[in-house]
C-alpha cells in the first residue's frame, strides 16, 4: 500500500501556525511583489476568490470581507515543511518528499495493522507537533493514493484519512472522480477523452489498455494502470527529478521603463536561477532573457525581445549567471517602452559533477572561488533569512519621502511578508 500526505491549504497553514486569531477567517497569500493570489485558506475559496486574481482587484471587489493577505514567505514555508516531513519520517517506514507540501509513504509491511486508524492517528500527530493540518490517502497506487487524499481533504467524515482498500471502494471512488483531476491527465487528454465520452475516472479505467497505449502512449498507460490497482510509477523515480531547463519570470506590480529598476529585478531572477541550479547540483551553460511591454496598454508602444549568451564553460555561479544576465540585458532593453514583464531562463543544465571545462580559458582559480561565494551565499542566506546577503545588482534605487535621500531596497516587493518565525532569531518578541 501507498499513502501520499497532503497539507490542506499549506502557505495559509504555514501563516496560520503564528497567527491563531486567524483561524477561519479568509486568508490569502500573494506572489512575488504582491501581484495576485497563489494561496487561499477555505474560507477564502468559499467566497469564490480565484487563484490567480490580481490584488488589486481582491481588494476591490471584497473590500469588507475581512480577508488577510500575507506576502510570499518562502523561508517560513520550506522549514514547516521540513518540520512536517521530520514527523512523517519518525512514523513511516519510508518517506519520499513530491513537492514542498506532499509526501509519498511506502507502507510495505504494514498491512497487518489498521491503516485507517493508524493514518488518521497520524494525521492527528503531525498537525499536534507542527500546527499543519494535514490529509492522506492510502490506495494501491499512487495514482489511487492522490485521489484518496483529495477525498480526505474534501470531506470531513474521512476523519483526515480516506483508504481505498478493496475493489468496491476502488470503483466507487473512480465513479465519483472527474477525469481532469486525475493525477497525470492535463487538460489535452481531458478534452480529447471527453469526445469519447470518458467523464470520470472509472471511464478511463474501463477503457482498453491497448487503445489507451496506442493514443496516449506509455504515460497514459501508466495512469490507466494506476487506476486499476497496479503500482507501476516508482516512488524512487519520484525524489527530486532535475529540471532540464528553469525559468523565472515576474509581471511587475506596474510598469518600467527605468533601466537601472530593469537591471535590479533581473538580477534577482537571475540570482533564483542560479539558487535552483545549485538546489538540484546542477550547472548551465546558457542564459536567456526576455523582455515585455505591456500588451494590455495599445496605447503604448509595443516590444518583445529576447536574447541569450553562453558560457564557455557551464556554472551554477550567481556572480557569473548574473554578470551574464547584465550584458545580455544592456541588448535586449529599448528606451523609452513601458514594461510590464521580464525573465531569465537557464538551459543547457547538467550535473555539477561532469563538468567540461573550455581547454584555453578555464581558469580553474577564479572558478572554485566564484562557486565558493555563492556556496557562502547559500549557507549565510539559509541561516539569516533570504536575501540577507545579495549582490549589489540585486537593489534598485529608491528614495526617502523627504526626495533627496536615495537608499537601496531588494528590488523584490514583499509589503505584507510576516516575520521569519521559524528561522529568525530577531523576529521572536518577548510581550
């Protein structure tokens, strides 16, 4: 058997562990420089606030619903994730973290004991240490295991923790579950099975292997499999798959056209993108970027342009990755457009173990020592909090309210971030 852990509504959760007044009422949590949603507690949802909408418009349009809104914090929701997957790793035989909020359990051996009073009593001990609520699934297969924990979160007489043991219960569940939710079908093959018909996932699952191979390939055939009770996806290959190519990109709360303010937000998505590199131990050897205007605003000049440069030997340096962003940057910006977005890719990405330096300008010196300051970097970051410690690209020039005075501020806009609660010494107060 399978579990997979779910942390229900895990950035509003996260916020909520150190704010209890906030419990049921509207919470959400908004993206880099406070653009729009990407986070929202029940009560939130309940008020059919989209995922996706733009802040402005959520106060606009709920000005006196009561809703809290927190900027992203990054550094608060990695390390409640790691205190939930410590408690996890404490109770089951073996964990393999999918994704900063979830968790596959390999439950091997333990079929001999009551899994949905152990799951549930699990449940219960990971919200009781962490202050996370938490929902599982145990199924056959993983496929299985994620739609019973949506099941789990979905209906409280669950109890946290929804099994799908026999068969009865297998094909009742699938009867029951729309086909686009089903862990592995995108959007494309709902659409396409929905001309054939296939509505649920008991549809899907009643279909002929061959004919779902033959349309859908070895990836479908995978999830038609799964839903049949057969474990074929391994929950090993699931651990940390590294990324091929890696992008960070932001739409600007308004619009640029200042190319000192350009430089330092694409500096900061550049430094991301190294961070990433070193996060999976990988390295790149090129790097894109791309600029917009505002494609909503006719009346103003349109412009997209991107650009790329390689380096002659890969790296996953932030002082390189950005130096590199800098001077690609300098082609692609045009005076005078107003802006609304921008972003850098890496691509070229392989291990950082393999590396293939260029036979004529490899300086190996420079190279252990630019790796070297970013590893401080990382490891000065980790324990002070994010951005503690960037480069001076990274800041962009403001100026105090009496107009004269210029000071440097992180170019990404955090207004309504809650302290590091978990991390940060200097943010606990003594009342």
């Amino acid at each position: 058997m399978v579990g997979l852990v779910d942390c229900d509504n895990f950035f509003c959760s996260c916020e909520r562990v150190f704010r209890p007044d906030l419990a049921h009422k509207p919470v959400v949590v908004l993206s880099n420089n406070d653009g729009c949603v990407v986070a929202r507690s029940r009560e939130a949802k309940a008020l059919n606030i989209p995922e996706g909408m733009p802040f402005f418009q959520l106060q606009q349009q709920f000005p006196h619903a009561g809703i809290t809104a927190f900027s992203s914090n990054y550094a608060l929701y990695a390390d409640m994730s790691a205190r939930v997957m410590a408690v996890l790793r404490e109770h089951a035989p073996e964990v393999v973290q999918y994704s900063i909020d979830e968790a596959f359990l390999n439950l091997e051996g333990m079929d001999s004991i009551d899994l949905k009073r152990w799951g549930e009593a699990l449940c219960r001990r990971v919200t009781r240490c962490t202050g996370i609520p938490v929902s599982l699934g145990i199924a056959p297969s993983k496929t299985l295991a994620k739609m019973a924990s949506k099941y789990a979160k979905r209906y409280p007489g669950y109890n946290k923790c929804c099994l799908i043991g026999t068969d009865a219960q297998r094909e009742k569940a699938l009867s029951l579950f729309p086909v686009g939710d089903v862990w592995g079908i995108g959007r494309r093959i709902t659409r396409h099975l929905e001309r054939y018909g296939v509505l649920t996932a008991a549809d899907f699952a009643h279909l002929d292997r061959q004919w779902v191979r033959t349309r859908f390939h070895v990836t479908g055939e995978r999830t038609w499999a799964e839903l049949n009770g057969q474990s074929v996806i391994d929950v090993d290959a699931l651990d940390a798959v590294s990324k091929k190519t890696i992008v960070t990109s932001r739409s600007f709360p308004g619009m640029i056209t200042d190319f000192g303010d350009m430089r330092a937000h694409v500096a900061n998505y550049a430094a991301r993108c190294a961070l990433k590199l070193r996060r999976q131990h990988s390295v790149c050897s090129t790097v894109s970027v791309f600029v917009q205007s505002n494609h909503f605003r006719p009346d103003l000049e349109q412009y997209d342009n991107m650009a790329s440069g390689t380096f002659m030997t890969s790296t996953g340096s932030t002082p390189e990755i950005v130096g590199m962003a800098m001077r690609i940057l300098e082609v692609v910006f045009l005076r005078g457009i107003h802006y609304k977005r921008a972003g850098i890719m890496v691509s070229g990405i392989s291990s950082d173990s393999a590396i293939q330096p260029d036979l004529f300008a490899y300086d190996a010196g420079r190279s252990r020592k630019l790796r070297d300051v970013s590893l401080a970097l990382d490891r000065i970051n980790g324990r002070m909090g994010a951005d503690a410690v960037v480069l001076g690209a990274q800041q962009y020039r403001d100026r105090d309210p009496d107009g004269k005075t210029i000071k440097f501020v992180n170019a990404i806009r955090r207004a309504r971030k809650s302290p590091d609660y978990s991390t940060s010494l200097t943010a606990l107060q003594v009342s």
